[in-house]
C-alpha cells in the first residue's frame, strides 16, 4: 500500500513509524525497539531511503512560520505546461495534479496578498492555455506542514515590478 515499488514488511513500518516522530533517534535505539539487530537497522533505513520512501529533510513549518499560503485551482487544457512552470518559481511549494475539471492545484507563499495576486496574474491568468482560475488564502494550518523553502525566497520574473 505504501508502494509499489519496494517491499516493506512490518519491521519496516515501525521503523517508518519511529523515525517519522524522532528523526533523530539513533539506529540503536531503534535496534532495541523493534528487537533487531543495530546493522539490520541500517541497512532496512538505507533501503527505505533509496527507494525514496523516507526522506531526512529540514523544512519551515508553515503553521507556524510567518508567510501567507494560497491554493490556486487551474483549469487548463495543458496542464503538462503548467505544471512545468511551477518548477521554475521559488513561490510554488508544491503541485498536485486533479481528475475534476479543475485539473491542478498549486500551493504558493510568499510575504504579502499583494504578492501572491501577482504571482497568479504573471504565471497564470495571463496563460491563454488557462481557463479557469481560483486563489484562495489559507487562513489556518492545522497540523504541522513541513516544506523545504528558501526564506531569502529568490526572486522570480513574476515579481519584477512589485515593491517587495
Ligand atoms: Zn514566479
């Protein structure tokens, strides 16, 4: 269920599991945990991490952090192309591909309204090949959402112009 990919037996979820909330617990400590030997455990978390499935990465937490989050629904009729273009702007956090008519939903931050509407005008509204779009500010982060995100956040040619 977690992948397709690899195999993962139940040794391997509770490794998930105890990594997941002490990324940076020892492997011997996880060893005495799910009774295994410590070298075992390096190996299992070498596996996990070379396929992909777990990950070590540092991130800002968007509950907490202070930038303002935005979804952005598309509808297009490229989303290849669209979805190409949010790999060029530092703004775009992530972006998920829908089976609705809205066929793609885009999280973007940056400091200011201001900003975020520019951002979605330059990239966006401005594409002939969209035909819908919809922001919407997220106004509440429940549960800790940890993104690797540049604070300095780089320029981009979609904020040319705009005080910052
Ligand atoms: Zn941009």
């Amino acid at each position: 269920m977690i992948s397709q990919n690899i195999s993962v037996d139940e040794i391997d979820k509770q490794i998930i599991s105890i990594i997941q909330k002490d990324p940076t617990i020892t492997h011997t400590d996880i060893a005495k945990r799910v009774d295994r030997s410590q070298p075992t455990i390096g190996l299992r978390i070498r596996k996990l991490e070379e396929a992909g499935l777990i990950n070590f990465q540092a991130g800002l937490n968007l509950r907490v952090a202070d930038v303002m989050i935005a979804q952005v629904k598309i509808t297009t009729n490229n989303p290849e192309k669209i979805l190409d273009k949010t790999k060029e702007c530092p703004f775009m956090l992530n972006a998920f591909r829908l089976s609705g008519e809205d066929n793609i939903i885009i999280l973007i931050a940056n400091s200011t309204i201001k900003h975020l509407d520019q951002i979605v005008n330059e990239h966006f509204r401005r594409d002939p090949d969209v035909l819908k779009v919809k922001m919407d500010i997220i106004t509440n982060v429940m549960k800790d959402f940890v993104l690797p995100l540049d604070i300095n956040m780089e320029d981009c040619n979609c904020l040319l112009g705009i005080d910052i």
